[in-house]
C-alpha cells in the first residue's frame, strides 16, 4: 500500500516535468522550421504562358492626303464673292470663288454675233459653191475662217466659265488663301482642298530591312497631338527601287477610315507588325536576365532556384518569346533573381493584401 502510495507521488511530480521536456522539443522544431522559411530568398514565380507575339518596327512620319489639290485661278479678275470657308466640306465641281467677269462675258457675246454673222454667209455661198458661181479657193477660206471663229467663240465661253472657280476634288478646305476684292491673275493660288479619307503615312527604311516588309502587314499609329488614340493602318504600296541618295525604300501605309481629329501634316509614330508567332511561350522580360553572352532564367526545382539557359525569339509588351531551354509546366523566378545563384534556396514572396484578407 505504502509502495503503491510513492509511485502515486512520483508520477505527479515527475509528469509536468516530462510534459515540459515535450514542448520544448516541440518548440525547438517549430524553430528550425521558422529559421529554415527565414534563410529562403523570397522571390515572385510565374509560368510560362501560351499567346501571339510580334515583332515591330518603329519609325515616325507626318500624315499627308494621298487625295488633295491646290486650287488655283485660271481667269484674271476682282474677287466678288466667296462661298466656302476654311474647314467646310465640300464636292466636286462646287462653287468655291466667283470673279468679276463682266469683261470675259463680252467677249464671248462678240465671239458669238461674229461667228452668227459668219456662219448666214457660210450657208448663203454653199448654194452659189454648188452652181459655180463662187471660186473654190474663195469658199474653203470662207469655211476654214467660220471654223477658227467657232473656236475662237468657244475659247471665249471657256475663259469666262473660269471666272467661277470650282473644286476640283471633294473633301475639305484647308486653308483660304484670298480676301473679297482681292485682284488675282491667273495661276494665283486660291485655296487649299484635301481628302481626309485618304490620309496615308509614308516612311523610309533601311535597305537592309526590306525582307521584312510586305503589302498587308498590320501597323498602329499613335499621335502626341491626340494621346491615347490608336489609328490602324495597313502597308499598301512598298517602292520597288531604293534612294540611292539616303540607302532607304518607301513604305505607305493606307488608313480606312481615319479616326476623328486625325488630319494631315499631322505628327505619328509607327509600329509595324513585321514578324507574328501565334501560340508562342512567353514570358515577361524581367524573368530573363544576360549573363555574360547567355540568356538565361532561373527555375524553382525542389525549393532552389536552378540555372537555365534558354533561347529566346520575338519581344514585344513585356513579353519575350521562349524557343528553347524551358518546359510549358516549368515554375520560373520573376522577381528577386539579382541575388540568385545556382541552388539558392528560394521561398514564394508572399501578398500582402491575401495574408490581410
């Protein structure tokens, strides 16, 4: 009894003491564990992606209407009237300018009664040119001066229609160039007419690029006048021969249709899809560091990073195309790789706002 009673005592002297033993193994465990996560390189990882990537080429340009004329006076004359103003669209054949053409209109009435007066006699000697009573020589003269008449007479309407100055195309006016009352002469500029659905963008480019060109390769335009617009166009004309002057060849890109705002002598800067892969691997750039003369990206196997050589293709928005050295299903380092080396132990960088949340 005595001796059932001690062993009694001994255990509960002795199991907060086994107890403790237990925690502190426990605690010494949870330690290392802690310190393990703490020697770890926190580093951001992503996996490779499947998606289309271009290559582009960069140059800049300013616009200008494949469609435009400069609208000039055929006729001398006082300016009486205006009927369009700068920024109006108009048409073909519309009324821009009328001049004073008083002194055209008469003479295409004096061109007119003499050519009348000429044609009455004319038909009076073709009876007497039938019955030999006119000499021959008489009567071909008569009607070669009834022809240079007419001639005349038509010149004369034609210079008084030019005292109505009419476009030439359709689009919009650009720029007035005369007041009312103001005297031209003839060839004298009047106005300034271009097309904006026919704005076209014209670059050079080097000779040594010219394999990567061809009609119908998609480009973006962008305009500092106009941020954040975006304007398609299309390569449509390539020049068949090459500037001896500058080493370059003519690129034109054709817009359709061009959006609002955009206007010729407008500055742009281009970016043309030369290259294009679909279903390509990509990365973002800042997984892909240069060493020495590798390119190369790190991997996480088994909690370390692990180097890899790869070689990489196409670069375009943050993205970089992978051809070899890399897996689909492979994790790679994104961030923190300044610090890696071959076998670094690496820990996934956690997000703040998740572990808040």
């Amino acid at each position: 009894m005595k001796t059932q009673r001690l062993i009694a005592g001994l255990s509960c002297c002795l199991l907060p003491l086994l107890q403790a033993c237990g925690t502190g193994e426990a605690s010494v465990e949870a330690s290392d564990a802690s310190q393990e996560t703490l020697t770890r390189l926190a580093v951001e990882m992503t996996q490779p992606v499947a998606g289309s990537v271009s290559a582009r080429y960069l140059a800049t340009t300013t616009l200008e209407a494949d469609i435009e004329a400069l609208v000039s006076a055929r006729a001398s004359g006082e300016i009486r009237e205006i009927h369009i103003e700068e920024g109006q669209f108009v048409r073909a054949g519309e009324l821009l300018v009328t001049l004073d053409g008083e002194r055209l209109r008469l003479d295409s009435l004096k061109t007119r009664a003499n050519l009348a007066k000429l044609e009455q006699e004319y038909r009076r000697q073709i009876e007497l040119n039938e019955k030999g009573l006119v000499a021959a020589t008489n009567f071909e003269d008569l009607m070669f001066r009834m022809e240079a008449l007419r001639a005349a007479h038509e010149l004369a309407e034609l210079q008084y229609s030019y005292t109505r100055i009419v476009a030439p195309i359709s689009g919009i006016v650009v720029e007035r160039k005369v007041k009312v009352g103001q005297t031209l002469s003839e060839g004298d500029p009047v106005m300034w007419i271009t097309d904006p659905a026919s704005l076209l963008a014209r670059i050079q480019v080097p000779q040594s690029e010219l394999g990567k060109f061809d009609v119908g390769q998609k480009a973006s335009l962008q305009f500092d006048a106009l941020p954040g617009l975006s304007q398609e166009a299309v390569v449509s004309r390539i020049s068949p021969t090459v500037d001896p002057a500058t080493g370059t060849f003519g690129v034109q890109l054709a817009m359709s249709p061009p959006q609002h705002g955009i206007a010729a002598g407008m500055f742009s800067r281009v970016q043309i899809a030369v290259e294009r892969h679909d279903n390509a691997m990509l990365l973002p750039k800042t997984a892909i560091i240069q060493e020495d003369t590798d390119t190369v990206v790190y991997v996480v196997t088994d909690g370390e990073a692990r180097r890899r050589v790869v070689q990489t293709g196409i670069s375009d928005a943050g993205m970089t195309e992978i051809l070899a050295g890399l897996e689909s299903h492979e994790t790679v380092i994104l961030s923190g790789s300044s610090s890696l080396r071959e076998g670094t132990p690496v820990a996934a960088m956690k997000n703040p706002e998740l572990d808040a949340g």
